[in-house]
C-alpha cells in the first residue's frame, strides 16, 4: 500500500473508527476505555499505543520514525543485515555483476517482477487473518473462512461471513480484498 497507513478501533464488534495515525490516536487519547482494541490494516496486527501525557505527547511519541544515517546509501533506504548462505551460495554472489547485495537486489525485483500479485496477496491474507483470529476465532464459520481466505476463494469466505456482525464482517472484506483474484469483465456479445 502507498497510502497513508490506516488504523481501525473496535469496540466489541462495532467499528468505531479507520483513520490515518494522527486521527486514532486523537480518538483514543480523547476517549480512553477499556474494550478498545486497535488494528493496523496493512498487517492485521493489533496495536498499542502508550496514550500517557499529553495528545502532543502522544503524537510525538508514536510519530513515524526519520530514516537513519550511516554507511550505505541512507537516501535510498539501503539497511544492512546479515544472511546466511551457504559456501557455494556466497561464491556465485561474489562473481555477479556489482557485487552480492546488487545481485540479491536483481534477483528479488525479478521475482517481484514475475509476479507483482503475489505479494500484495500474501499480505491481504496475514493481514485478514491475524485480524480474523483475534476478533472472529469465537464465531461460526471461522475455520472454514480462513481456509476459504488461503484457497482465495471469495465466494467461501463470503458466505462463512454473512451472519458475522456487519462491522466485522465488512472490515475481514476490506482487509481480504487483496487476496481474491480480481473477476475477469464478462465479453461482450
């Protein structure tokens, strides 16, 4: 997603808000209360956040964090990490072209490049899924909704879904979007 990331707040199974950070943070700052529980959309993940102080406190506090400086190219958003291969793996890096990270770069833009749904997809599932497990596992239909989720096969899921309460069940949608194949246009006759 490019976008602004998004928040979503339930209360119980009744959606009370999806907003960027700055706005749910000023919801639960202004109504703290028990109940609350807060999802990140992109990862499905329930979210805490530490509301002490005052809501300039708490703004700054979870404020998205500058990008760090140092060796490498920090303005490209290059972080380096450690992997582990093995010898022969190492030995053919260190033959290509630019070296082994502009080697391991290539190699996974070609493999995005390849299939460019596939990530998206993946994510739309965790995401719908770590959400499901932790506001649906107690409902009807939710087992049979996750593996509906992971076979991308909407019209399943969708109907696992139809006697869930509205909220929950059109924000499992929204999350799940992604992870359903987009309907071919019917020809025309």
């Amino acid at each position: 997603m490019d976008t602004e990331p998004t928040f979503t707040t339930f209360e119980g199974h009744t959606r009370r808000l999806t907003a960027p950070l700055t706005d749910t943070l000023t919801l639960l700052h202004a109504q703290p209360r028990a109940g609350l529980l807060t999802f990140d959309d992109q990862t499905g993940r329930s979210v805490d956040f530490n509301l002490s102080g005052t809501l300039d406190d708490v703004l700054a506090r979870h404020a998205p964090e500058t990008p760090r400086t140092g060796p490498g190219r920090p303005k490209l958003g290059v972080v380096s990490r450690e992997v582990s291969l093995l010898p022969r793996h190492w030995e053919w890096l260190e033959r290509q072209r630019g070296g082994a990270s502009a080697a391991l770069r290539r190699l996974i833009d070609e493999a995005r490049r390849a299939d460019p749904d596939s990530e998206r997809r993946a994510q739309a599932q965790a995401a719908a899924d770590r959400f499901l497990g932790v506001m649906a596992g107690d409902l009807p239909g939710y087992e049979e909704a996750t593996r509906a989720l992971y076979a991308a096969d909407r019209d399943r899921f969708e109907a696992q879904l139809h006697l869930w309460p509205d909220d929950l069940r059109l924000h499992a949608l929204y999350l799940a979007a992604p992870a359903f194949p987009v309907a071919p246009a019917p020809s025309p006759a």
